[in-house]
C-alpha cells in the first residue's frame, strides 16, 4: 500500500460533472448580468462582445480559483474529492489554467478526455494526465 489517496470512480466523477454543469449555469447567468450591466454604461454597440468576453472569462476563472484555493468546487466537495498535482501537492493557479483549457479541448472533442479514464492505469481523465493533475478522495 502506497499511502496515496485513492481515485474516485468514473461515476462519481461523471456526477459531480453534472452538478457542475448546473453551477457552471448560474455562473453563466451572473456573467451575463454583469455585461448586461456594463453595456448600460459602455452603449449597446459592444454588447454582444462584451458579454462574450466576460462569460467566456467567468467560465474558467470560476474553476481556477476554487481548485486554486483548496481543489475543490461545491460539486467536489459533495462528492468527497478534491484535485491535487500529481505528486499531491496544491494546484497552482498556472496549472489550473492548463487544466481547464485541456478538460474545455477534451469534452469538446466528443468526450475524449472522459473516455482516456477507461484505459488510464489510475482512471485519472486525459486532461488531468496532461495537466499534471489528479483527483482524489477526500473519505
């Protein structure tokens, strides 16, 4: 026995995705209200932009900084996991920018990075392979 903690399983992970897409909907909508804000003050010429650029901002740096600040979001936290480097220590803010990037690329591309935990030796996702990352429980 290796004293490491033990990785979540595909279902709980897969799971805990849910409930992120939920939260990552209200994240959504409070992005969009706060460039609904801002185009009242900037003009309706840059709306659109605006908006696209502040949600497209919110999305990951609501990610980002809760992985930074403890590797957990409130879906990890239900779920008893938290991410940590590979060699278990805490998430730098560059590292958890590369994870986001990488898990956006890998469920664009049809789910790829989920589907790489079927045949990861440690069921870890290809983008927290990629990141230097892993999951883990936290019982």
């Amino acid at each position: 026995m290796t004293g490491r903690p033990a990785t979540p399983g595909i279902g709980r992970r897969l799971l805990s995705l849910v409930y992120e897409a939920l939260l990552l909907i209200a994240v959504v909508l409070l992005a969009g209200g706060v460039a609904a804000a801002l185009t009242q003050i900037v003009g309706t010429a840059s709306a659109r932009f605006l908006t696209q650029i502040i949600v497209a901002a919110a999305c990951p740096s609501y990610f980002v900084w809760q992985w930074h600040r403890g590797g957990q979001t409130l879906p990890m936290k239900t779920w008893r996991m938290r991410l940590e480097t590979a060699d278990g220590t805490e998430v730098a803010v560059s590292r958890a920018l590369l994870r986001a990037a990488l898990a956006t690329m890998g469920y664009l591309l049809l789910g790829v990075s989920v589907l790489w935990a079927f045949a990861d030796s440690d069921r870890q996702f290809l983008h927290d392979r990629l990141a230097g990352t892993r999951l883990v429980k936290t019982e």
